[in-house]
C-alpha cells in the first residue's frame, strides 16, 4: 500500500492506494500515531479512491486504527469509500463511536464545519 499525505490548512488527508493487508497496515498505523504526536490535533480525511484490495487480515488492524483516532475525540473523515468496503466498516464501527463515512473529500471537508444534530 502506499499512503500519500498531504496538508491542508488544519487538515491531514491521507489517499490510501493499493493493497490494504496485514502487513502494510503497520505502515498507515505508524504514520496516524506520528501525525496525532505532534500535537496540533489536525482534521483527518482518509480517502480510500484508490484502495483496490482490503485484506481480511488487514480490516480488524485498519478498523483498531480508526477506533483509536475516534477515541481522541478527532472524529476523521473516510471518503470514497467502495460499497463492499463500506458495509464492513458499517458492521465493525461501535454504536456510541460511529464512523463519519462521505462520498468524497469536499463533504468530508465539509462536514468538519457543521454543527452536530
């Protein structure tokens, strides 16, 4: 897999490309706790556009990740998310700590901005 990150004003999008398995996962986890140790609590958007091939292996790995993100009260962003792919985050995501799933990064953008119902 490859995670290419970019900034943008108080906003870290990461574009995931590739293959999502156990292994790679390492990479993207390290790369979330460098960013989240800086101290400076950015947005997080994650796109998966071009993700073509999440690992069973790698889901429980990846779904720990965006779990332990959400904890920090940083509420990320996925985008572009394919429908399989999104059924089973659907299925793995707490009740009390959902994920914030938008077809693209202009929602997602977006929805940091927006009062919570």
């Amino acid at each position: 897999m490859i995670i290419r990150a970019r900034q943008e004003g108080n906003t870290v999008i990461f574009n995931l490309e590739g293959h999502l398995d156990f292994e790679t996962i390492i990479e993207f986890e390290q790369t979330c706790t460098r960013v989240l140790s800086q101290g400076t609590r950015p947005r997080i958007i994650i796109n998966m556009q071009e993700l073509r091939f999440v690992g069973s292996s790698g889901i429980n790995q990846f779904v720990k990740v965006l779990k332990t993100i959400n904890h920090k009260d940083l509420k990320p962003k996925i985008v572009n998310v394919s429908t399989e792919f999104e059924k089973i985050l659907r299925a793995l995501q707490s009740v009390r700590n959902p994920f914030d799933i938008f077809e693209n990064e202009t929602q997602g953008l977006l929805a940091f901005d927006m009062v919570p119902a």
